[in-house]
C-alpha cells in the first residue's frame, strides 16, 4: 500500500472516529493505527533479521527466484522471498538501483528498482561447460532394481 493512502485511511479512520463517536472514537483510530504500525515494522524486523543470518547475495535458486518476481515487488518483498540481502550494484543514490543475487550453479538475478518498486530484471545463466555438468544420470532400467533387490 502506498504511503499516502495508508495516511489517508488513518487521517480519515481519526475524523469519522471523532464524527461518530467523539473523543472516544478518535481515541480507537489513533489505537488501531499504531498497532497497524507497529504490525508493519514487526514485518519488516522480521524479515532483517531473517536476511540477517544468510549470505549476502546468496539465493537457493536463481531460477526459480526468477519465476517468482514481478512488477512492482518492493525491495522489502523480494528480501522476504529470497531470505538474504542483496548484493547492491549502483552507487548510493543512483536510480535505478541495482542488486543482485547469486545462487551455487553460478546463475545470477540482477534487480533494477525505481523508488523503491521492482522495474525489471535479468536472468543469466552460465553456459554449460564440456564436463558432465547439466547432463542427467542415465535411470536403471525396472529389470536391473528387481535383480538388485532378488540378490540380497
């Protein structure tokens, strides 16, 4: 929710509070917005201190990190999502605002933010080398299990 309509709504919540029931409705509106405040800074403690205990920069799977993101996360939601502080690319103060999470295979999530608010972002994978790496183990065919488990 933005800024100005959450204020608007207490603004709002104060005045009818004080129209319906006097100064005893204001008191209830003024009760039921800083125990909204305080639910929305609970959130936000939570989710530092979640990110707080993780490697920065380090997601479980940049893939599907990437399937999850849409526009107009904010940067608090997507910290929620990936359970680690990003990696900040641009210089303070620069928009947009660049981060970047990483995961063990090498993919990367790159992260451009305006005012807070995901924009866009890029996924890049690392090519796959000549190795053995991204190939799939060849499964036993149902007839060699049987003879596996007849042998014991």
């Amino acid at each position: 929710m933005s800024v100005l309509i959450g204020w608007s709504l207490a603004v709002i919540a104060v005045a009818a509070g004080w129209v319906l029931y006097g100064w005893r409705g204001v008191l209830l509106a003024v009760t039921v917005t800083v125990f909204w405040l305080l639910l929305q800074f609970t959130r936000a403690l939570r989710a530092m201190r979640q990110a707080g205990q993780s490697p920065v920069g380090q997601v479980g799977s940049a893939v599907m990190f990437n399937a999850k993101l849409k526009p107009g996360l904010s940067l608090l939601q997507v910290i929620q999502m990936t359970r680690s502080l990003g990696e900040r690319l641009s210089p303070e103060g620069q928009e947009p605002e660049q981060w970047r999470w990483t995961d063990d295979g090498g993919s990367t999530v790159t992260l451009d933010l305006q005012r807070g608010k995901l924009v866009r972002w890029t996924l890049v994978r690392p090519e796959p080398t000549g190795d053995g790496e991204g190939q799939t183990a060849r499964a036993a065919p149902d007839s060699e299990i049987s003879d596996r488990l007849t042998s014991r």
